[in-house]
C-alpha cells in the first residue's frame, strides 16, 4: 500500500485533493490522508472553490474539521 500511497501522494492539485483526502480516510490511507490534510490545509483559498470541496461539506462532513478555525484554548 505504500507505494500506491506514495504515487498518489504525488499526484496531489488543487482539483484532486479533496478527493485523495475522502478515498484515504475510506481506505485507511494514513499517508495519503496526511498528505492531502497537509496540502489542503495549504491551499484552502483556492479549493474551498472546487467541486470536491462541495462534494466533501455535503457527504463527509466529519473530514471538515480540521479545516475550521481552532479556539483558543485560553479563552
């Protein structure tokens, strides 16, 4: 599996990521979901504008989260 991880990890764009992120999180694809979290989290501006991301907020929204603004912990 991680070969497969690693060839997907680096055919990452803006227009695929939100996918590999929900194909890595079904498939227990710790790599590839690191991956993709990381390159997401890098080029929010530009994804929360693509068809995956919509696809993502509507089916699977639990993998949102890490995308929202954290709370401070001190207030």
């Amino acid at each position: 599996m991680a070969i497969c991880e690693d060839f997907l990890c680096s055919t990452l764009n803006i227009e695929n990521a939100t996918d590999l992120l929900i194909f890595a999180d079904i498939h227990s694809a710790t790599q590839l979901k690191s991956a993709a979290s990381n390159y997401i989290k890098h080029n929010i501006n530009e994804i929360v504008n693509t068809r995956g991301w919509k696809t993502m907020k509507s089916n699977q929204t639990h993998l949102l989260l890490d995308f929202l603004p954290k709370k401070d912990a001190q207030q």
